[in-house]
C-alpha cells in the first residue's frame, strides 16, 4: 500500500446491500478497505472483490454492539494499516413492523443496540484513533434514512435509533471540531436491497393502505457516499437525502 495514495476506510454492515456496494466504491476511489461484519462469508466474498480491483480488502468479524468486539475490530485496524481515515457506520437492523404495543423491549433493546449504541462505539473509538494519529484527523459518515425525520407506520425502534442517530451524527461534529474530524449524515430513501422487496410489493402507509414505492439505485447511494468522503477536512456535508425521484416522501402527512 502506498499511504500517499491510498487510505483506509472502516465500513460496518459491509457484506451486503449498501455496506457492500459503498466498500466497492471505496475500492474503485483508491480506499483500502476494513470490512465489518457478523457473518464471514459475504464479507470474504466482498473481500475477494476488491481484491480483484487491485485494493487490499480485511475481512473483520465483529458486534457492532459489543464494546469488546468493537475494540477489538479497531486494534485490528490499527495493527493492519496504522491509521483511519474513514468510518462508515452502516450496520443496522430493524423489528417487526407491528404496532410498538405489541413488541417484547427485548425487540426494541435489538435494534437501538446495533443502530445506535453500535455506531456511537464505533465513533468513540474513531475518534480516538483519528486525534491521535498523523497526519491528524478523518471523516466519519453516519447511514442515516429517511425514517430520522418521518417515520413509517410500526416502526417505532427503528424510527426512533434512526432519529437519535441523527442527534449523534450532530454531537460528533461538533465534538470533532478541535480535532480535525468532520461527521455527515447520509439518509436513504429505499435503496435496493433485499429488505426493499415488499416495499415494492406494497408498503403499509400513514392511512392504512399499501402502496408499491420506487426505489433508489445502489449505485447513486454508492456515489453520494464517495462525494461526501472525497471533500478536504476542511468542509463537510452534515445532512445528505437520496432516494427515488418519486418515491412518497415529500408531502407525506
């Protein structure tokens, strides 16, 4: 690896959907890639990807919501490539969509665990790696979505990690200030992804009926990352939306 041309960028959620098409992108712009994850499999496979883009690539198993596990995947970072210049914290879930009566707190307690506590640990230990190390200073873009400003029907934990992630992303920047670390948020709108297949079959809206919503392509989502990451330290996008031209959002309630 050539440190004058090459960075290093952290993803979480990496072997999948959108954590998987952003790692590639990150590859094609010249990243080396740390790629997170629970499940080794489609991370080795994203792995060997990039590998074949003439980028190195780390598959990291790891819960994101475990601080031991999260420690653990950063001293990995640092003992492969000595500095990191982006994290991406894209790991995520969601629960049933049922009404919030109905579901056990050990369904809410899984989601806010990965989508919120699981990208504050990950920032925490950026930050402490970004302050310190030299040159000083990196970037760290936050997977938001629509749903950190309005929310579907039954989703409140998802809603609501989604809008506390957003209040992080704005604590991170400012906390990051004296320390040359810019923080950004990027919300989608129904990327395609697996998830999306009953949405575009017929999403449940506001007024009860079901509506087949278009969707994002991965490949503008890939985009709208790698513009946010390739600005100078100096500026930063605090809020980023893309999603579908057409999709419900605008107007909604």
């Amino acid at each position: 690896m050539n440190p004058a041309t090459t960075k290093t960028a952290l993803v979480t959620g990496a072997g999948t959907g959108i954590g998987r098409a952003v790692s590639l992108a990150l590859a094609q712009d010249r990243y080396a890639v740390v790629l997170a994850g629970r499940r080794p499999e489609p991370l080795h496979a994203v792995a060997a990807e990039i590998t074949a883009l003439g980028q190195r690539a780390v598959a990291a198993m790891a819960d994101v919501s475990s601080p031991d596990s999260v420690a653990k995947l950063f001293s990995r970072v640092r003992a492969e490539f000595g500095r990191l210049d982006l994290l991406f914290n894209n790991a995520g879930t969601s629960a049933r969509a049922v009404p919030m009566e109905e579901l056990a707190p050990e369904e809410w307690r899984a989601v806010i665990d990965v989508n919120l506590t699981g990208a504050f640990l990950c920032t925490q230990q950026a930050i402490l790696m970004m302050k310190h190390q030299h040159p000083r200073g990196g970037r760290i873009i936050n997977n938001g979505s629509i749903s950190a400003h309005v929310p579907r029907p039954h989703s409140a934990p998802y809603a609501a990690s989604k809008h506390a992630l957003l209040g992080l992303t704005k604590a991170t920047a400012l906390d990051g200030r004296r320390y040359d670390i810019a923080c950004g948020q990027i919300d989608i709108g129904n990327a395609q992804t697996a998830i999306l297949a009953e949405i575009k079959k017929g999403a449940l809206q506001p007024d009860g009926s079901r509506l087949a919503e278009p969707s994002v392509n991965m490949d503008s989502v890939a985009r709208a990352v790698i513009y946010m990451a390739s600005l100078p330290l100096e500026d930063n996008v605090l809020s980023l939306t893309v999603m579908a031209t057409k999709m419900p959002y605008v107007g909604r309630g």
